[in-house]
C-alpha cells in the first residue's frame, strides 16, 4: 500500500470512531427507562443461533464466516470474500441498553421459536433497529467527513453543468479549478446521501415504533410477516433490512420512476415504505424464515407468494439470491461453506454478493444454492 492509501486509511478509521454512535434505541431522547451502559447486543443471536453455526473445532473454531472485502494481492483494489469472525463480536451493535436488550429480546432469546406473531415481530424489530442504527452511523459519517462544509454548496449548478464537458475533454479549465470541482462533486453526493440517510431513519424509525407497539401493547401491526421452514438445519442465518428493487428472479418490482422518488423524499405513511425485514436462522431441525413488510406493499408479498411457490431447490436457489443481493448481515458455517462448496461456486457466492453491496441498485442472478441439507455433513447440537 503507498503511503497516501495508507493515511487515508488511518483518516478513515478514525472518521468511522468519530462518527460510532453508542444509544439505546428504545429509550428516545432522554433515555428514559434505560438501565445498565450501552451494550453491544447482537443482531443474530449468539447463544442459540450463532454458537450452532460456528465451527466446533480446528482454527475456526467459535467463528463463523461472514462476507465481506479484503485488499486484493494487488493492494490496488478490494476483493470479496469470506472473512471469519469469532461469534462474541459478529453482528454486534451499540444500539440499547442492558436493560433493553433484556426485556426486549427475552421471548426470542430463550424460549423455543414456534413462530408466534409476537416472536415474529421481535425478530423484524431486530433487523429495523439494527438498520436504523448503522443508518444513523452512516449519518453522522457523512457529518464528521464533511465538518463545515455540510451546510455549504461547494457544486453549484454552474459546476453540475460543465463538469460533463470538462471530464470529455470538451472543455479546459486551469488545474486548480477543476480540482476545486472535483472536490465539490464529491461533497455535493455526501450531502445527498446525507440527506438520504435522513429519509432512511425517519422511515426506519417508525418502523420500530410500529412494531414496538405490536411488541409491547399488543396492538394491530402495518406491517406483515410470511413465514416459511425448510427442512433440516442449515448453516445459515442472517437479520437485515433492505429495500428490495427485484424479485428473486431478477425481475423489477420497484420501477425506475418509483426509486428515483423514493432517493429524493421519505415515504409519506408506513403503508408506502418499501422496507423489508429478513431473519434466517437455523433452529431444532428446520431452517426458519421471515419476511415482514409494510401492509400497503402488494408488490413485494406477491414476489414472496410467487417465490415460495417454486419447487425445493427453485425456491432456495431464489432465495439464496436475495439472499446473496440485498444482505450483509449474514452468517455462515465455515465447515458447511468449504464442505457444500467448490472453490468455484465460492467465487460465485463472494461475486453474487459484491455486485449489490457496491451498487444497492443492481441485481446478479445466481443459480447457487446456499441452503443445502447434507446429512452427512457433521453439524453440531
Ligand atoms: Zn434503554
């Protein structure tokens, strides 16, 4: 790594401190009703879920895999892959307190999951609290990178209009100017996705005030769930939220129209917010999901009735493909990833997902299928 690459490394590393939050996300403003500090709580459980995940034994043992990006050979560029993370700290979270984390978590942490609709709110709750505070990191971020000039337009129209030309080479300007342009652009798309962030937490933030209400007072949800169980026990678990653009197949259902209007401004109700919830996890046997969505999303429940009507593999391979595309929140059994897999469909699997995490706008169909059920493969109980 040269030694530019290497302090803006150092410059980033210390944004993302700067810009960590530390907040119990159910204690509002003034924290009311929290006990106990800030705790790092996981978003896949540890005890039951990731502990049954991890490897029993060799170098990895107690770790799972997870995705993610390492410097290429090169040093020049980022490269997908499989990273192993020991389970006390993946998906972990500084996002409620002790007392929280507790009260909140209990009906799913340590009683048998039977799919009730109050576990079912409790894991779409998870993924939306995990979500909305690595938005309002991703917030802060932005603020923290950008210090004054947040507030200041340093790429005004005149800048936005002969750019293109400039970078054609249709049009010359001295150096310094170009590069005070350039420096604008990139501040310019910071405070959108600034601004964006903002729309993202607002939306999120009703989302778990609705299903804390459903939690807690047991009042009607806008939100639904579609439960499904695979046979057998896969090594595979994630928790997040997302805006699904396509369906399992690759196909729109969000139009291009509707996601330029939804970058611009926030939903006006919960019944228009595209957000999904996903949880996946492997628990007594059975491999469980859940998806939960807004009542007012037709599109997307009938991209799932579609889905989850497809023949056994059909349907894993789709759902290994949102799977794949919209989740980074996600864990995996380094054994059942090396055994399951050749080196080739690993490539894959790290290339389905780089393709999505890069641009949340794209989709690569894959016919990988992340669920499967060997019953030779030696699992843990
Ligand atoms: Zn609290």
């Amino acid at each position: 790594m040269n030694p530019d690459q290497i302090e803006f490394n150092k410059l980033l590393g210390q944004n993302q401190k700067d810009a960590s939050v530390k907040a119990c996300l159910r204690g509002g403003d003034k924290q009311l009703d929290c006990s106990g500090k800030i705790i790092h709580s996981h978003s896949i459980q540890r005890g039951k879920i990731l502990a049954s995940i991890a490897d029993g034994g060799g170098e990895s043992e107690g770790k799972v895999y997870h995705l993610g990006f390492a410097p290429a050979e090169d040093m020049q560029s980022m490269q997908p892959e499989f990273k192993l993370q020991g389970i006390k700290k993946f998906s972990t979270f500084a996002g409620f307190c002790g007392g929280h984390d507790k009260a909140i978590f209990q009906p799913i942490e340590d009683v048998a999951f039977t799919a009730t609709a109050k576990q079912q709110d409790i894991y779409a709750y998870r993924a939306a609290a995990k979500e909305l505070h690595s938005t309002l990191e991703s917030k802060k971020f932005c603020e923290v990178f950008l210090g004054e000039k947040l507030n200041v337009d340093d790429f005004p129209p005149h800048f936005q209009m002969t750019l293109p030309a400039i970078k054609r080479g249709e049009m010359v300007v001295p150096d310094f100017i170009l590069e005070g342009m350039l420096q604008g652009e990139k501040n310019h798309e910071i405070r959108t996705k600034h601004m964006q962030c903002g729309h993202s937490i607002s939306e999120l933030q009703q989302i778990c005030d609705d299903l804390t209400d459903a939690i807690e007072r047991e009042e009607p949800s806008e939100f639904e769930h579609i439960y499904h169980a695979l046979d057998g026990a896969c090594l595979v678990a994630c928790c997040a939220s997302f805006i699904p653009y396509f369906d399992h197949d690759g196909n729109r259902i969000i139009s291009r129209q509707e996601e330029q209007r939804m970058a611009q401004s926030s939903a006006a109700s919960r019944a228009d917010m595209k957000n999904v919830m996903l949880n996946v996890f492997p628990e007594d046997g059975q491999t469980h999901i859940i998806f939960t969505f807004s009542k007012g999303n037709p599109s997307f429940k009938a991209s799932i009735e579609r889905l989850l009507k497809l023949e056994d593999e059909a349907l894993k391979i789709g759902l290994s493909n949102i799977v794949l595309n919209y989740v980074e929140n996600s864990a995996y059994g380094p054994k059942y990833i090396n055994e399951n897999f050749s080196s080739e469909q690993i490539a894959s699997i790290a290339e389905s997902f780089a393709v999505s995490a890069i641009d949340r706008s794209k989709f690569r169909k894959s016919n990988i299928n992340l669920f499967v059920v060997n019953p030779t493969a030696t699992t843990r109980q």
